[in-house]
C-alpha cells in the first residue's frame, strides 16, 4: 500500500519533534555545563555515562511494555500524545542549574534531570521510531517514510542553529536566563510536533495474538541474542553516532578556541543542516541503485575521511572558506550516515520474526534506541576525558595542549569510529538476501488505527 505524503510528512515532522530536543541537547549541553554552569569536564563525562548504564535497562524495559500495548489509538501513538509532555519538561529542567549551587550541588542537579530526560527520551523515541514498521510492511514505502523522517531531522537543524541567537536575545548577556527560555520555547515547539504526528499517522501492520504476548521481559535477552543482523547493525550505528556526536557538539568548542570564530556557529550548523537536507534526496536514489548496505559502507568510510581536513587545515591554513567546504560535504554525507541505519533497521524486525515466530518492533527499536544514548554518552565521555587529559579550563584560559586535545576529538577520533563501522558492516548479510522480508507481511492485519 502507498502511504500518502501527508501522512509521510506528518510522521517526519515527529522527528523534528524529537530532535529539536535531541540536537539542541547534543550540541550545547557538553558546553552549558562546562563553560556556563561551570562543572568539570571530566564530571559531565561521568553523568553521561551514568545515564546510560540506566537506560540499559530502561530502554528494554519500554520496548517490552511497548510490545504489550493494546488501546484504542494503536501501539505506539499513545506514546507521542502523553510522553512529548514530560519529554519538554525535563529538557528545561536540564538548563536551569540554580547559579548559586555548590559544585557538587551542581553535578548531582545535572546527573538527576539528564538522567530523567534519557528516561523521557525513551518513553517518545522508541515508539516514534516503531511506528514505522506499523505504518507499512513495503521494504520501498518504509525507506521513503524513512528518507522523510530523516529529511526533517536535518531541518530541526536549522531550530537548533537559532538556540544560540534565541540565547542572545532572551538573555540580554545573561546566558543562565537566556538559556532557560531558549530551550523553553525549543520544548513547546517539540510537543506541538509530536502531537501533530499523533493525529497525521494510521497504525495499519499489527502483529498477531502470539506475537503480541508470547515473550517475557527475562525472554527478550534471547531473542535480541539470535537477531545477529541486528546485533552488527546496533554497534554499527553506535560507532557512528559516537562519531557524529562529538563532531557535532565539538564544533563549538573548534570555532570558539580553535579558529577563535565563535561568530560563525550558527552559520556553520545552518550549512552542515541545508547540505544534509539536500543529501536526504540522494539516499533513496542512490540506495535503489547499489543497495542499502553497499551504499553505506562507502558512505559511512567517506564521512569519516572528511573529518582529517578539519585537522589539516587547523594546523596548516586556518582557513574559514576551506572549514566551510568540509562541513558542506560532511554535512552531504551526514545525511546517509543517519539514513542508512534507520533504513535497514525494519528488516531486521522480519528476520527476527522468522527465526523466532515473534514479532517484536518495540524490542528491536529500543536496541537501537538505547545504541542511539549510548552513544550520546560515549562522546560525552570520550569528550571529557581527552579535554581533562589536555588541560582544557576556560576560567585559567586555552592553552595550546587544550586546542591540540579539541582537534584530536574533532577530526582524528571520528575518523576511527566511522572507519571502523565501515569494516564492521561489510559483516551484514541481511540486505542481500530480501526473500524472506515478505514472510511476515501477510500475516499482519490493516486496522488502519488513528
């Protein structure tokens, strides 16, 4: 069945939900807690990764509770209606540390509200990203709903490039204020959207009776277990959001100590987002023609080659247009990066299905989500850890080791990761074998629910 593109663009637009709050979170709340509330960088390392070591259990945990919701308004949507609240809140809560808190004091406000907001995350993303699934069963339909979805991911950052001027303008030079309404406006903005993609979106591919009840929560270790496609796609895709996270967030810290442009980090986030946008077009065509999984190995290898020019031109040039050329075509191949995972991620859903006879998307896509967080708190550790060992302080001032230690995590380090999971998913197996992706269909009902 052929989705229609205003339920195409009204799913899409929950995307742009999600990281309105998501980027604005990946890229300026490494830098809001170590250059305007004033925690250690080694410190937020730690919260990051605490936050994660509780979302492995949170994440499963949703997808279980996901896979064995039954209402009137479908599995996943009731999700979008209720969470996007809670979801808005708790990322306000995460930019209004009380300014006149001790350190410590300051670390545990941060480590409560980022660790409710992953819980948050949670309880939004993991059904968003089913939903998929559940609105069609064609492999095709789902990379084009995917190719949307990703399409307004990129444009929420054109909103995230805005929060830096939002800052300026609400805050009047007091950055603690300026902050606080900023992500104000950023949180309303992301629960009007997922309530749109509530209303827009129909439920039409449900699993059966067994499918539905047949595991337990102590069960879905196995099954996850005997999903091998899955497992090489998940760390696939956590190699690459690591690498993409602390590209993203330390673009800040590059134009702000390394080129000493603070000046053009708007500019340079609206450029990554327009060139990613027009990168989103290409994926669906190119994907046609070589094949999901050939397509993003080159890409994923390409994307992290293009991270060693921010390093050559630092040290050699210095040079604003050549900064510019590298994030456009890192921006272009961005959007591939992000697309690629997502794209492939459905058909591991039917592979699981036919080895076990258990549909379980709620499952599957809290794996990924939780590879998604990983990541996220990867780089936040990654990240601390390297300007700890480098001496970064903004109080005492940059030295030249800190601006060595801000270009080793913005050009060399990405360019492992993304290496890396290049070679990893030559592994995958999955997408050239496509016979059984239809295995499953007939057995789900249209209930078209909405």
């Amino acid at each position: 069945m052929k989705i229609s593109l205003q339920e195409k663009v009204g799913y899409g637009l929950g995307d742009l939900g999600c990281n309105v709050i998501f980027q604005t979170v990946m890229a300026y709340l490494m830098f809001y807690y170590t250059d305007i509330a004033l925690i250690n960088a080694a410190a937020v390392g730690g919260i990051f990764l605490l936050a994660r070591i509780i979302d492995a259990v949170s994440d499963p945990v949703m997808g279980f509770i996901i896979d064995k919701t039954n209402t009137r308004y479908g599995r996943f949507r009731p999700y979008l209606l209720f969470g996007s609240v809670f979801l808005g809140l708790t990322a306000f809560s995460c930019f209004t540390i009380p300014v006149d808190y001790s350190e410590n004091s300051k670390i545990a406000y941060a480590a409560i509200t980022y660790i409710v907001l992953g819980i948050a995350y949670t309880i939004v993303n993991i059904p968003y990203s089913a939903l998929t699934s559940a609105i069609s069963a064609d492999p095709n339909e789902r990379t084009k709903i995917t190719a949307v979805r990703v399409m307004f991911a990129v444009i929420s950052g054109l909103v995230v490039a805005q929060i830096g001027n939002l800052v300026d303008f609400f805050g009047e030079g007091d950055k603690l204020l300026g902050y606080r309404y900023a992500i104000g406006f950023a949180a309303f903005l992301s629960t009007a959207l997922l309530w749109i993609t509530f209303v827009t979106t129909k439920e039409r591919c449900t699993a059966d009776s067994k499918s539905e009840t047949s595991y337990t929560l102590k069960e879905s270790v196995r099954l996850l277990a005997k999903n091998r496609p899955l497992i090489i796609l998940s760390i696939v895709f956590l190699m690459i959001l690591t690498a993409g996270f602390i590209s993203f967030s330390m673009n800040i810290y590059f134009l702000e100590h390394v080129m000493i442009r603070p000046d053009l980090i708007g500019t340079s986030i609206i450029v990554g987002t327009v060139t990613t946008f027009l990168g989103t077009f290409f994926v669906p065509i190119v994907t046609k023609r070589y094949g999901k999984k050939e397509t993003a190995i080159i890409t994923l290898a390409a994307f992290g080659f293009s991270h060693l020019f921010f390093a050559w031109n630092a040290y050699r040039i210095n040079s604003v247009e050549l900064y510019f050329v590298i994030i456009a075509v890192k921006g272009f191949l961005n959007a591939f990066a992000w697309s690629m995972g997502w794209a492939m991620l459905p058909d591991t859903i039917e592979y699981g299905e036919k080895q076990t006879g258990i549909r379980s998307e709620g499952l599957v896509y809290s794996a990924f989500s939780f590879c998604q967080k990983l990541g996220m708190a990867l780089s936040g550790v990654i990240t601390g850890f390297v300007l700890n060992q480098y001496g970064y302080d903004p109080v005492s001032g940059i030295t030249k080791e800190a601006v060595d230690g801000i270009i080793i995590l913005f050009s060399y380090i990405p360019f492992v990761l993304a290496l890396c999971s290049s070679l990893l998913l030559q592994k995958f197996n999955l997408s050239t074998d496509v016979t059984f992706y239809r295995k499953g269909f007939d057995a789900h009902n249209s209930t078209g629910i909405g």
